[in-house]
C-alpha cells in the first residue's frame, strides 16, 4: 500500500513538473483565423496534461475567450457560457482530465472558426525511445538492404539516432551510409 501511494506521490509531482503553458495559437495568436481548422491543427499538435495552462493573447474589446460546453461549441451558441473573460491575456490551467471547449462570443467569430476544442489528458504519454536499433540483415554482398557494392554488416554496425526531420533513420556499416 506504501508503495502505491509514494507511486502516486511522484506521479502526481512529476506531472507538476512536466506542465507546460500553451501560446494558442502560437504566432497567430486568439483572432478571426484565416480559415476555420487553424485552431483544430494547432490542437492536434499539442497533447495537454493535467497542470499545463493555456494563454489565450488577443485585442481587448475585439475579441474574448469564452468556454462553453460541448453543444454550445458546436452551434456557437453564446447565450449559456462556463466563463467569459474579455481582458488578454486570458490564462486557462487545466487542473483535470476532461475535453474543454472554447469560443470566441464576439462578432462572428465563432462561425469564422475562432474556436477550439482540447483534450486534457490526466497524465503525459511515456515518451517514445530516442533511439532506433539496425534492422537484422542476414550477410553477404547480395542482401536487398545493402547499397550495391557494400560489403556486409559485421557486429560493430553504429545506429545514429534518427533526426526529429528526417523520414527514416541513418545508418552507417562499414563507413557506407544507407538510409532504411
């Protein structure tokens, strides 16, 4: 029992740690966006965790950050919201696990896309392993993985770790690099 609730304890301490604060939007800030799935992409290439904050910047009395239930987010409805805040900046923690919708209440800012719909999960993913082991190749000079030419792969093959860019992983055998 001890240990489950020291577990707990760190989990809880290194979600704290770990919480991050969101710019929505990032470069484009909380506006009438150029088009309406501006803040649905922004979104998707977040994951929010219980104890991140989002930052909503915007123009004081153009525009407001309201959060409103689902249905309301759907139809932008403005009559019955959570909270509506009109001073930038607005700073939103997410304290627990839930989908959280926001809108715009303003003008026709909802129906321009000035909306955004998170997922807050209660704790962060484990992270994906940084590096990536080299494929078996069986020996010899006629392999399909080999560059033409190349001599085999011997035990002293040296992965590098793939590039956050790069499409697929660069190895080196026998001072040959080949991409897998």
């Amino acid at each position: 029992m001890r240990l489950i609730i020291v577990t707990m304890i760190a989990l809880l301490l290194s979600n704290c740690i770990n919480a991050a604060t969101y710019m929505v939007g990032d470069g484009i800030n909380w506006v009438e966006p150029p088009t309406t799935t501006i803040y649905s992409i922004w979104a998707s290439t977040h994951v929010f965790a219980q104890g991140d904050v989002l930052v909503f910047n915007f123009n004081s009395g153009i525009h407001n950050v309201a959060e409103v239930t689902k249905d309301a987010y759907k139809k932008c409805n403005t009559s019955s919201l959570i909270s509506v805040h009109y001073k930038s900046p607005v700073r939103i923690s997410l304290h627990k696990r839930s989908i959280r919708y926001f809108i715009s209440t303003l003008n026709n800012d909802c129906q321009n896309g000035q909306k955004l719909a998170i997922n807050v999960l209660q704790y962060l993913p484990p992270p994906l392993p940084s590096t990536t082991l080299p494929p078996k190749i069986a020996p010899g000079l006629d392999s399909p993985a080999l560059p033409l030419g190349a001599a085999a792969p011997n035990s002293s093959t040296i992965p590098l770790a793939p590039s956050r860019n790069s499409a697929a992983p660069l190895y080196f055998y026998h001072g040959v690099s080949f991409l897998i």
